[in-house]
C-alpha cells in the first residue's frame, strides 16, 4: 500500500473510533451540548480526515503535495483529539507503519521542496480537470484578470459598490445559471463547474466577483428544494440569466445562530402579506431586486413558524435607502462598515408593512411553515460556493505571497531562498490542495443527493474557510511589514478572509451543530 494509502486508513479508522465513542457519549447526539467541546473536537477531526480521504483520491499530478498535506493533517487528529481523548476513553496515536509515513511526510524537506517548486512556478498550482472544465477554468480566469483585478484595490480601499459592468459581464457569459438546470434556463454544468468560476472571480476579488454567485446559488436551491412548478419557472430563468440579483435575509440585530429564532413577522393581508421586524447582515441588500426572506408567519414558535418569502424591493446602490410602496409599507437599509469584503456592502434592514403577494410565499399554501427547511437547502449549496470561494483567495494569496519571495532581497539573497521562507509557503500550498480536495469532492457529491451531501459541504466550508484565513496570514507574514501596507493585495485577503468562518453558520456553530449533528445522528 503506498503511503498515502497507509496514512489515510489510520486516520480514518482513528477519527470513525472518536466518532463512534462520541455518539455513544451523547447518546446519539441528543445531549450534544451536554458535551460540546467533545463534539466540536471531534467533528472537526472527522472533517480532517474526510480531507486526508479526499486527497488520497486525488489525481496524481498533485500526489506530492497530496501526500504532504495528508501527512500533516494526519498528524494534526490525535492533537485535537487529546483534550477529549480521556472523557471518549479513545487511545490516540497510529500503528508503527502510518507512523513512520507521517513522519517521512512532514518532514521538512518534503515541505521546502513543495515550497521552492511554488516559487518557480509563481504559485500557479495545477489541477488537472477534463476538457469542458478546463476550458470553464481558462476563460473565468481570462475574464477576471479582463474585467475584476483592475478594479478589486479601488473598490476596496473606496469601499464602493461591485461594478455593475461585472454584474452583466458575468450574466452575458452566463454565470449565474452554472449549476441552475437546464429546465430553468440555466446551463447544467454541474457544481464543480460553479465552484471553479467561483474560485477564479474570488483569486480576483472575494468581494468585488466572487461572492456574487452565492445569493441566487442559496435562493435557486432552495427553489427547487420547495418552490411551486409555477415559481420554479417564473424565478429561475431570470436568477440564472442575471436578470434579477438576489439578497438572503436571515440573521437579525437579536437572532443569528439560533436561526429558528427569527422574529421579523409576516402578516396575511388581502392578496399577500404584509413583513414587519428588523433583519441585519443583508449583504448586498442595496443593489439586489428581491430579497430571500425568512419570516415568521402564525404562532406557531420555532422553526416550523417560519416562512421564506421572495420580497421584490427596488435597486439601490448607495450605502443606505429608504422605499415607500403605493399601500404605505416601507423599507430602510444602512450598510454597516466593515474591514474586508467591501464591495458587496451588508445591511440592517427595517420593514414596516412591506407588502409581498401570495405568489411570492415559496412554496405556496404548503410552504407556509416550512422556511427553516428551505432556508437550510440553500444554505448547503451557499457553503459549497463558500468552499470555493476560500480555495480562489487562498489561491491568490499563494501566487501573490510566491512572487514577493522571488523578489525580495534581504542578507543578500531572495527572501525564498531560505529554507524556512520555502517551508510556509509549502505549507501554504499543501493546505490550499487539502481545502481544493474537499472543496472539489462536495461539487461533485453535491450533484448527486444533495441532501445526503449536505454535511459534506458543510464541512469543506469549514475547513477551506480555516485555510483562507491561515494561508492569508502566513502570506502577509511572508510580506513582512509590507504586507501590513495597503498597497499590497495581501492586506486585503487578510481582511476578506475573515469574513469567512463567519457567515453561514458561524464557525463553532457550524462545527457543533451541522457537522457535529450530522455525524452523531445514527443515520450519520
Ligand atoms: C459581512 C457579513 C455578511 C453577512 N451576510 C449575511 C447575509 O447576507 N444574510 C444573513 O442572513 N446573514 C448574514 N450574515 C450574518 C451571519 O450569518 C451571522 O453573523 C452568523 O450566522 C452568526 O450570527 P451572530 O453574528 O448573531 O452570532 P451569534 O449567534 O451571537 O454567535 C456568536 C458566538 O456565540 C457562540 N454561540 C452562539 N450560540 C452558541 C451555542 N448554542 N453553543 C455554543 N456557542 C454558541 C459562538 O461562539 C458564536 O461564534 C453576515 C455576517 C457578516 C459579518
């Protein structure tokens, strides 16, 4: 068996023994936050090894780095694992051959040899892909560097609003229709399409391209999840045309994480309803037509009170506004400041009486109650894109940082000819393969039952989120001070970066209650 192989049994078979101690612990998750640091620890290890799994699959054009960045994951479980190892009553560690195939790949040479390659080639990692989507990779790439990085300092530094040519660049060549079928006016390329258009506008900019497939991804979702036949084909062709730009509205100033504690009402009026309540984090909330919005309708408490509503609003494009319907109903929005992701702009939104009619319940009369369900449906496939929008900044940090390197002098020679310089840097590239593999392998599940692969896509959101935000960090720390300075593109992942773990389900929330819940469930 080749090492890879080797490094993968063990660590799977250590992190399933951690799963199935953990399950019996919380009774099959039911006291899950009777043992919360347990779980997270755990599903946090499960993830790394679903991603040692993955990276063993990979094709052999990276098996290298594959091999490095398994090495060092695998190394990384029994650490996470021993602060809960005595209260599971698991014995960590691995047998004498995966062992010493950890070691053999951490080794530091095996990590500087990656990181001098990744100097050579200015960071341009390959991944080898078939002909269609090769050429899907090669002509997002093309028109980002056409259209998105001539433009992403400016909009960052300004904190303007994404350029409404790349808004419809982007629909003309027809990207917000990639994973939409082909039914509903999209063009069926799969999910693993989207995510390596979404990769190639975020190494341009997270915030000025890559994030705008994410909404109509989560409203397109959970269309098809729940939506009626009738709003299926009057809302899809025109998500996936680029016609309408969509906003999701969940989080509100008192209810993030507990979403099935949503407030903001909907109250049934003559031919629609009337929405009522405030709502906060609105990303790009301004510029969208409609906006995704859960609310809560009846008295029916929890998540079986809620609804999702497609809630028409004009365009605006500014970093506050205010609209007036004809009956009285109205609807203000002031974007909040924030370090990173500008370009998008998130807002807090009050709705008073803000009418949207019957046909804009999704789902219709069988919807009503059932928004939680639908909301959580397009969340799996906004994680999905999350994932590939981590891999793009990831991937942009790499190239910038590996170009820096090459040219800065210090003692007399480029900084990455030392050895510790080419360590981080291959440590920078293996994480990026890790978070691609997992990344890469949710599109593909996610094409099949999307329902099974939800967690999947849950947890390449965790994990490529975590690698954006270390090899960000690592990449400005390769800067020195300049990379602290605005002029250089590394300050601005750094800032996007964060973001990351924190939207679509915070990062220790993520961690307990999707993966975490998902893999102690006996179905899991
Ligand atoms: C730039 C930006 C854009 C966003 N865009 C959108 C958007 O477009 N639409 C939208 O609806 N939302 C959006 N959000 C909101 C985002 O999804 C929420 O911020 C996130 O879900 C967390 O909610 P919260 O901020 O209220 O944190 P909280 O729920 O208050 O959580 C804070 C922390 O408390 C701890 N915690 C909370 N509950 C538990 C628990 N049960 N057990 C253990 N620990 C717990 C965790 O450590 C957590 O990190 C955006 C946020 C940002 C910053």
């Amino acid at each position: 068996m080749d090492a890879r192989r080797t490094i993968e049994a063990a660590a799977v078979a250590l992190a399933e023994r951690a799963v199935a101690a953990a399950r019996q612990l919380t009774q099959d998750g039911q006291a899950l936050d009777d043992h919360q640091v347990v779980v997270e620890r755990v599903a946090y290890a499960a993830t790394e090894a679903r991603v040692i799994a993955d990276l063993a699959a990979a094709p052999d054009e990276v098996a290298e780095l594959a091999g490095a960045a398994i090495a060092e994951l695998a190394a990384s479980i029994p650490h996470r694992l021993a602060p809960v190892a005595p209260a599971l009553g698991l014995a960590l560690g691995y047998d004498a051959a995966a062992s010493a195939a950890i070691a053999e790949g951490v080794a530091p040479a095996v990590l500087e040899r990656i990181g001098a390659a990744a100097i050579e080639a200015r960071g341009r990692l390959a991944w080898p892909l078939d002909e269609t989507l090769a050429e899907v990779r090669t002509n997002v790439r093309a028109f980002a560097e056409r259209e998105v990085v001539p433009h992403a300092e400016h909009i960052h530094r300004h904190d303007e609003l994404v350029p409404e040519r790349v808004i419809s660049e982007m629909a003309k060549l027809g990207y917000f229709g990639l994973s939409i079928p082909e039914a509903y006016g999209g063009h069926e390329l799969g999910n693993l399409a989207m995510i390596l258009t979404t990769e190639e506008l975020s190494r341009a900019s997270l915030a000025a391209a890559g994030s705008l497939i994410t909404r109509p991804e989560i409203l397109a979702k959970a269309l098809l999840a729940g939506g009626s036949e009738a709003q299926k084909q009057a809302w899809l062709p025109r998500l996936a045309s680029g016609e309408i730009m969509a906003a999701i509205s969940v989080t509100e100033p008192n209810t993030g994480s507990d979403v099935a504690a949503v407030a903001c009402r909907a109250e049934p009026t003559d031919g629609g309803w009337l929405i009522s309540g405030q709502k906060a984090w609105c990303t790009f909330a301004g510029r969208a037509d409609v906006i995704a919005l859960l609310a809560r309708t009846g008295d029916t408490p929890g998540a079986k009170g809620l609804t999702l509503f497609i809630v028409d609003k004009p365009r605006f494009l500014g970093h506050d506004f205010a609209a007036t319907q004809p009956g009285g109903g109205t609807l203000t929005g002031k974007a909040d400041r924030t370090p990173g992701y500008r370009g998008m702009h998130s807002f807090g939104l009050a709705f008073d009486r803000w009418f949207v009619p019957d046909a804009q319940l999704v789902g219709g009369e069988a919807g009503i109650g059932r928004g939680f369900a639908l909301q959580m449906a397009g969340f799996a496939a906004g994680r999905l894109q999350t994932g590939g929008r981590a891999c793009g900044l990831a991937q942009a940090a790499v190239e910038q940082t590996a170009q820096y390197v090459a040219e800065r002098v210090q003692f007399g020679k480029p900084i990455g000819a030392f050895g510790l310089t080419r360590y981080h840097l291959g440590r920078m590239v293996s994480r990026l393969i890790a978070a691609r593999a997992i990344t890469y392998a949710a599109a593909t599940a996610m094409d099949g039952d999307e329902r099974a692969a939800a967690p999947l896509a849950a947890m390449a959101k965790l994990f490529a989120c975590d690698v954006a935000v270390e090899v960000t960090q690592l990449g400005q720390l390769l800067h020195g001070g300049w990379g602290y300075a605005e002029e250089y593109p590394i300050s601005r992942y750094v800032a996007d970066a964060q973001v990351l773990p924190i939207f679509e389900g915070v990062k220790p929330i993520l961690t307990l209650k999707v993966v975490g819940r998902s893999l102690m469930s006996p179905r899991g």
